[in-house]
C-alpha cells in the first residue's frame, strides 16, 4: 500500500526546471549540512537513527507513568506540545472523554497558555484523579511552561509529597543547559534529551513527542516506521519528480511567486485539526520571515464551509488550499431511509457517511477551483500510526526544502523573541529596566 498520494494537477501549476532545479539543490542542501541553519539539521535522518533501545526505553518510562496515573499533564508550548498534541487527537476516539471507562490515561496540556482559568480548571479538574507531569522545554526557560511547571510540581509534591511527585514528574530538555535541567538533576526525576540540533517544531519525534504518545497508548513503533519510510522516499538520491516532498514544496513555492500568499490545510476530518496546528506552526515559523513567507491557515471541513467557506470561493484571490484526504475510514456508518422524508434525503439512503464526506470534498475542490483557488490534495490511506508518522516526515521535509527554495533559514525563530521582551519589560524583570520605561510610556 502506498504511504500517500500527492496530487497536485489541479494546482494549475506548471513546474518551471529552475524551480525542479532549485527543490534538488535544497533537499541535497538538507542532507550535505551545507545550508542555513544547518545546525539544526538533526530531524532529516532522525526516524532512521531511533532504534528499538530508544523506543524500549520510552515505553518503559510511559508503562511506569501508565501505571501511577490516571491523568498525565503534558506541559510545553509550540514544538514542545503541538506534535503530541496532533497525533494524540488523531488516533483518539474523538469522544474517548465521554467513557466510562479508559484503556489509557488521559493526557491533557498544560504550560501552552498563561491563562489563570485553564491552569485553574485543570487543577481543579484533576483532583479526582491520579496525577502525573511530564514537563517539555528544550530551553528549559520558556516562561509559559515554567509557570505551569511551578504550579504543578507544587500541586504534585503537595499531594503526593516530595519523593512521590519525583516519580511522577519526567523531565524532557536539553542534555546540559537550562533550567529545567537544573531543576531535574536537583531532583532526581527521570530525564529524556531532545538532541541539540533538532528544533522544537522538528521534535515530534523525539521524546518530546513519543513518551506523551506512549502514554496516551499509541503505538510509538509504528508511527516511527511510517516516518522512516517517507524518510527513505524523499533521502537526497531520490530524484525531484518522485520525491513528494520536493513535489510539495515546488507547487506552493510556484503558487506563492503567482502571488498565492495564503494556504489553508484542510481536512474532511476533524480529529486531524491538530495536525493543521502543528503544520501551522511548522511552516509558520519556519518560513515566515524577512518579509517573507506563505501565511498558512487552516480550515475543518465541512463545518468550515459554512464559516470560512464564502471567504475561500470569493474573497481575496491570494489563497490556495491543501486538503489532507483519508481513503479509509475506520467504521462504517449508512444513511437510514426515512418513511416521511420531508429532509428529502432518501436518496442517500444506504450510502456511508464517507461517500457523501468524499462527494463533498470533490465537490468543494472543484468549487474552489471555479473561484480562482488552486487545489493540492494529499491522500493518506487512512487514519494510523504509520500513515500519521509518513504525514509527519513528509511535512517537515518539505518545509526544510520549501524554505530552502525561498531563500530563508526555516531553522530559526528570531521573530519570536520580540513579544517576550516586551512582557518581561511590562512584567519589571530584572534587568529590564529601560525597556520597562521605555513600553509603559507606550501604553
Ligand atoms: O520550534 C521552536 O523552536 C519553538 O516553537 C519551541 O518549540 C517553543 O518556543 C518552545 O520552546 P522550548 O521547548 O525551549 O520551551
């Protein structure tokens, strides 16, 4: 079975060789360490460097978390949360929250937000439950997830005291530096390293997103294979015109220069919105920047088409979609016949829901194309680990060599500094006082 489709006819792109020339030259870039950012290149061969000692000892860790708790708390932000979030929401039943009973613990996230009520919530929420953390800074200085670090580690060792917490508190961040690491050598909680030179929105598969995945049940292994495979059928020999990932990064590198400015990923699905969040991310930091960069959105269809759907038909026409499209899916669901009809839906009568899910899309797709809006459609065979791990690599190749082709460094995020200096200055940080002058006379 294939690991995906990628159609991008109806783009309506016709592939300059200067472009083919360029994807070559990036994705060859990728594997030679030779670009910008190139210390950040840990991610390009990663699924094919984790071994079966590496998942032995994530499952090991997640089976003792299992064992302890019945609710794992998951505090990150960004690369640090987005990819165990999008692949936990994918391969959960999306109402998992209204059983009785649970075959895995419940992880929820914390850290990816400064609100008082959710981290109030949460809290609140979890009392009835047994408890464990694991906390995601590659930093290990993030203020967000320190903040809800320091509330729940005092939460836990309150609880459970302090020896107790320590077990049921797993660290993951830099091998050396940082606070985190600091805090978890004083400690004493069990520690997991995301590698120096693989970026936070490149970490998914790493620790940063397999020992959450672990927990939550998911089949670490598989989902790796899946992303080992893509790994291998987009390597630096595979030429441009078979390579998907290259294929991918060519059309919306040509739909940007056209003056396609704005992608939006949607999906028939609605568990893979989280995906399209981490995607968002992914592209949005990794290409965004000197003036640059394709602004990526994101839609859930077919709820979307009643919201955004008029804006995408006929609004700016500076918009391009990618539909992420499932051949499978998992259960089956028919239309019943109804004897009044007065919905004068009988005609459906029969057919599965993912029929008439497919018939929208097609429809939709057509639509979109009629009003000036490019299509791509990436089909993976169906919601699993191996197709979810495939989707994963897939993107993030494509991103090292969309960017590449535009002509940033797709492994830096210096943007995003700016907004926490202005917080520390309005916060009265130590060490900010002239900043702390300077913004309040702003105000
Ligand atoms: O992609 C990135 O590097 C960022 O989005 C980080 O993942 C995010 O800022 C969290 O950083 P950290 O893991 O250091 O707390």
């Amino acid at each position: 079975m294939s690991l995906m489709k990628l159609e991008t006819a109806k783009s309506g792109v016709v592939i300059s060789e200067e472009m083919k020339a360029a994807a070559a030259a990036a994705n060859t870039l990728l594997h030679t360490g030779e670009g910008a950012g190139n210390d950040f290149l840990g991610w390009v061969n990663l699924p094919s460097s984790i071994d079966n000692e590496q998942i032995a000892a994530i499952e090991a860790q997640a089976a003792k978390l299992r064992a302890k708790a019945d609710v794992v708390i998951c505090i990150g932000i960004g690369g640090s949360y987005l990819g165990a979030k999008a692949v936990i929401d994918a391969m959960s039943n999306s109402f998992e929250f209204l059983k009785k009973k649970h075959d895995n613990p419940t992880v929820v996230f914390a850290g990816q937000n400064i609100s008082e009520d959710y981290t109030y919530e949460l809290l609140d929420a979890v009392k009835d439950y047994s408890v464990a953390a694991i906390v995601i800074s590659k930093s290990g200085t993030t203020t967000e997830p320190a903040i809800a670090f320091r509330l729940i580690k005092s939460y836990l060792e309150e609880r459970y005291g302090k020896e107790e917490a320590a077990e049921r508190i797993v660290a993951i961040t830099d091998q050396a530096r940082g606070a985190l690491k600091t805090l978890s050598t004083n400690e004493g909680y069990p520690t997991f390293v995301i590698p120096d030179n693989v970026g936070g929105r490149f970490s998914v598969l790493t620790p940063v997103g397999l020992l959450p995945l672990a927990v939550a049940g998911i089949d670490i292994k598989a989902l790796v294979a899946g992303a080992q495979a893509m790994e291998q059928a987009t390597g630096a020999d595979v030429p441009v015109e078979e390579n998907l990932a290259a294929q991918y990064a060519i059309v919306r590198n040509e739909l940007y220069k056209a003056g396609k400015k704005v992608e939006i990923l949607g999906s028939y699905e609605p568990k893979l919105l989280y995906i399209a969040e981490w995607w968002k991310q992914l592209y949005g930091e990794s290409e965004g920047k000197d003036g640059l960069g394709i602004f990526p959105a994101s839609v859930t269809l077919t709820a979307d088409l009643h919201s955004m759907g008029q804006y995408i038909q006929e609004g700016e026409r500076t918009l391009f979609e990618t539909i992420i499209s499932v051949a499978e899916s998992k259960y089956e669901v028919k239309v019943e016949a109804d004897e009044a009809n007065l919905d004068g839906l009988n005609f459906l009568t029969g057919k599965r829901l993912s029929n008439i899910n497919k018939m929208a899309e097609l429809g939709v797709q057509l639509a979109h194309i009629d009003g000036g809006v490019p299509q791509l459609r990436i089909e993976i065979p169906a919601i699993n680990e191996t197709s979810i791990g495939a989707l994963i690599y897939f993107f993030e190749k494509a991103c090292g060599i969309s960017g590449y082709i535009l002509g940033v460094n797709p492994f830096n995020q210096p943007g995003v500094e700016a907004y926490k200096k202005n917080m520390f200055a309005l916060l009265d940080k130590p060490g900010y006082e002239e900043e702390s002058k300077a913004i309040k006379a702003r105000l």
